[in-house]
C-alpha cells in the first residue's frame, strides 16, 4: 500500500515523458508513440542467419557475404531496430549514462520481434540469457546492459532470464578490432556457470540476448559454450539493435 503510494507520488511529480520529444506518456516505457514508430525496424527481406537486412527479393537460403565465411554456433540471430542515430542513441544513454530505465523502452522493440517472426512463435520453453560482463567492467558501469534488457524483455514475453554464462576473462574492447582479431580476443572469455545444470532441464532452449550485434563475434563465442549443452538450432540471438 504504502509502497504504491510513493510510487503514485513519484508519477505526479515526475511525470514519465517520452526520452526524444519530452512529450509526456501514460505509460512507463519511455518513448512516445511516434518516436518510437519513428525508429527504423529490421524488416524483410534480412539475411535468415545474421539478420543482416537488404534492399529488393532474397531466398529464405540465401546466406548473406556478412556471415557466409562464419562458422555459426548459433541457429540464427535477428535485431530489433537498424542503427540509427535514435537507436544508439538509446544504447549510449543505457550504457555509458546508466538511464537503465531506457532497457524498457529498448525491450518494447525487442518484443515485437516474438509477433513479427515466426521462428520465436515456438520457444515457450525457453529461457533468456543475457551476455555476461567481466565482474570488472560490470563492477564500473554499475550494471550489465544485457541483464537489464533481458529482465525487461522477460516481463513482457514472460520467458524467464537465466544467468547461465560468466564472463573469466576480461578482454580488450572489441571496437576497433576485425573480426578475426575479435574471435582471437574472445578464446576462453566465456564459461557456464555451475547454476547451469539446476536450469538445464527446465529450458529447451536460449535466446542470447544482446544490446548490439556488430560482427557477431561475442554472441558467437557465448553460443559456442551452450553448444556443449543444447542442439545449434536451439539456440538464437535476440539484439536491440543490428549495429
Ligand atoms: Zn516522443
Ligand atoms: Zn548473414
């Protein structure tokens, strides 16, 4: 009772507003409708592996030059949202300006993935699992992005978040590096955490889930290590953003 009357009072002084117009909302996910609507989705036609998206017609088989020299540990990957300056600019404030709350606003987006695509009709038995940080990194952002936008998306899809992966290494950002020097960087990073076999058995499958997929690399290297445990075809990667 008394918990719900800060928070009524928290709503009248601090009114949620829409994170790009200031506009103010009746919900709490921190875009307006036409912001949100103003952001780019992935559409069809993408490439059915990495997710990639193209101009004009492409078979469902077409593997596209972006991933096609890939060994994929994963069954597929899809994004939310293409880049753009609005999409990042979302991820910079939820990363490097700890708005945590705008992981809702990002899992809104990510969620319509589960109405729009088919292959995430089928995965009531699944489990999300965020992409860990090294404790390092994690201990100075003061959270780990890809926690807060599973625990988001989790409410909304209503899939349970499975911490089942720790990050042993710390690594060198990944940013300036190529892919091969990425996946060189990544060996030994990833480990299943002991927690792991208590949740095996409740879980068909993972969804790995991200705040941006660039080369692919890091979730590959995370799927890798759930290969030992589920079928490649059981696990897929989720992203807000396809970088
Ligand atoms: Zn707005
Ligand atoms: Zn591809």
């Amino acid at each position: 009772m008394r918990r719900n009357f800060g928070r009524e009072l928290l709503r009248i002084l601090y009114p949620p507003h829409c994170y790009f117009c200031q506009q103010a909302i009746e919900e709490d996910h921190y875009l307006c409708g036409d912001c949100s609507q103003d952001m780019a989705r992935v559409e069809m036609p993408y490439c059915q592996y990495c997710g990639e998206s193209y101009d004009g017609v492409i078979e469902a088989q077409f593997r596209c030059p972006n991933c096609s020299d890939m060994e994929l540990a994963y069954g597929f990957a899809r994004a939310s949202l293409v880049s753009s300056e609005a999409s990042l600019s979302l991820i910079y404030g939820l990363k490097y300006q700890k708005q945590r709350h705008l992981a809702r606003a990002l899992a809104f987006c990510m969620a319509e993935v589960f109405e729009n695509d088919e292959r995430f009709m089928n995965v009531e038995n699944w489990c999300l699992v965020p992409i860990p940080l090294h404790w390092k990194r994690q201990w100075r952002r003061g959270f780990n992005q890809s926690e807060a936008l599973a625990e988001e998306l989790s409410k909304l899809v209503h899939l349970p978040v499975r911490k089942l992966l720790k990050r042993v290494r710390s690594t060198k950002t990944q940013t300036r590096l190529s892919r091969n020097q990425r996946l060189e960087n990544l060996q030994g990073a990833f480990r299943l955490r002991p927690e792991f076999q208590r949740y095996k058995s409740q879980s068909e499958g993972v969804i790995l889930v991200d705040d941006v997929f660039t080369t692919g690399a890091t979730v590959n290297a995370c799927a890798a290590i759930l290969g030992q445990e589920f079928p490649r075809e059981n696990i897929v990667v989720l992203s807000a953003v396809r970088g």
